[in-house]
C-alpha cells in the first residue's frame, strides 16, 4: 500500500479561497484511482512558490 501526503497552495489574493479544496479533492480522486492512502494534507495560501518560508512544507 503506498501512502502519500498532499500538498496544495495559491500564491496570490486574486485566487479563490476554494482553489486549495480543488486541489485537494482532485489529488483525493486520483489517490483513490491509484489505490493510494491519503496520510497528510498540507496547504499555504496565498504565498508565492519562490517563497521557501512556507508553512505546508
């Protein structure tokens, strides 16, 4: 069984708030298609990808 954690983010107020529960539930359906076990989620919002200071990782 293959366990994996999810991780996702929007990087600027002009995204929705809803953005991160997309993400997330699309990862969910693909970790169901895939036989995987969700173990983690993780998310930032509204924090750029080039930042490393971010709390989700």
């Amino acid at each position: 069984m293959t366990r994996v954690a999810l991780y996702a983010r929007y990087s600027s107020d002009n995204q929705r708030e809803a953005s991160i529960e997309d993400q997330l539930r699309q990862c969910r359906e693909r970790a169901a298609r895939e036989g995987w076990t969700v173990v983690e989620t993780y998310s930032d919002r509204a924090i750029s990808g080039a930042s490393l200071i971010r709390s989700g990782i």
